[in-house]
C-alpha cells in the first residue's frame, strides 16, 4: 500500500458550503417551468441532486432534453444572486494549509463546477484556491462523477499513482468515483448533505482536520 500524499478534492459540500446557493433556486425555476414539485418533496429532490453537475441533475429529475440547457442557464443566474449564503466551512483552510506544508503532498480538485464558475467565481474568492496544483473541472471531462473521468484526469495531470490518491468528497457519487478510479475515498461527512449514505467510506472525516490523520 502506497503513502498517501495526493489529496484531490471536490469542493461543493466539501470545502465550501453551497446548498443554500444553488439548490432553492432549482426548485424554484423548475416551478416556473411547470415541474411540479410538492413542499414536501423539496428537501429530499435537493438533497438528492445536490453535488453533481447542473446538466445531469435536471436529466436525472426528468427535464425534457429540449429545455435542459435554457433551465440551466436560468438556474445559475438564479444561484449567483445568492453566493452571499455560501460559507467556508469550518477548519478548511487550516487542514489545507497544513497538507499544503508536508514535503511531498500535492493538492489539487475535481469538482462538478463549470470551468467559468471556477475561475471567476471559486478562484479569486477563496485565497485557499492557490493550493491547488490541479483543477479539473466538469467542463474538462466528457463524462462526470460517478464516472471515474475526473478523478483520472486530476491522478494524469499530477502524474502520480493512484494508490498514493485520495479523494475527499461529500456525496456517494463521490465515494462511487473514487472506487472506480481505483483510489482511497475520504468521506466529508462534516459537510454533507447525507452523511449515512458515505459512512463507510475509507477515512469518515468528521472534520477537515481529520485529514491530517490519513
């Protein structure tokens, strides 16, 4: 078993806290756009489809192919009047400064964002972004998480085995990315929106500091 010292990381739920931002505007423009959605249906939908890319989320909640790019477009204009909610989640520029400073750690992110959203967004928001080595991004790929594509494009980029990789994430598509890949799962649980479902991953983080313990 190799040592740990790659570190690629998602970022929705798993360093910052985004839920407030992107979900309530998805249900709210998929309203406008006659899917119906009952009150009590809306915490599980956006539980649900919270973490993965726009496209895939309006595809898996059955939005007709003909209206998934207008929905989309409308959805993230809903969003970015809302990044005031988003938050740091605790602890997170700690443990990356602190990976950041072992000799031979790399960092980098594979992350569901839009290149665009990553750049003008993530970027210049979060000083912690200049940690990263490496980001791929949804834009980068053709196919996204579960899929390994992601994960694999970060290992190739960094150029180094995967079983020196780890990828911290907070949903099952995650964890279901990381196995595909053939890498060691660390599981956010501090962030995420259904902790049981990544209990069983190969290193519960119960905060971003436990990662220092890998």
């Amino acid at each position: 078993m190799g040592q740990i010292n790659n570190f690629i990381f998602d970022i929705d739920g798993t360093l910052i806290d985004t839920f407030d931002m992107y979900m309530p505007p998805m249900i709210t423009i998929l309203r406008q756009y006659g899917y119906h959605i009952a009150p009590e249906d809306e915490l599980p939908t956006m539980k649900k489809l919270f973490g993965i890319t726009g496209a895939d989320a309006l595809r898996i909640f059955g939005v007709r192919s003909d209206e998934r790019e207008t929905i989309q477009k409308e959805w993230i204009k809903a969003t970015y009047k809302r990044k005031n909610l988003v938050k740091v989640i605790d602890q997170v520029p700690e443990a990356l400064a602190a990976l950041a400073k072992v000799k031979g750690n790399h960092l980098a992110v594979a992350t569901s964002k839009l290149r665009h959203e990553y750049e003008t967004h993530f970027v210049p928001e979060y000083p912690f972004a200049r940690l990263f080595e490496v980001a791929i991004t949804s834009s980068d790929t053709v196919k996204h998480k579960p899929d390994p594509a992601p994960l694999l494009a970060a290992i190739a980029k960094l150029k180094v085995a995967p079983e020196n990789c780890v990828y911290v994430g907070d949903t099952i598509n995650d964890q279901k990315a990381a196995q595909a890949a053939g890498i060691k799962f660390a599981g956010a649980l501090y962030g995420s929106a259904n902790p049981e479902s990544i209990a069983d991953a190969d290193y519960p983080l119960h905060s971003p500091m436990d990662l220092l313990k890998i």
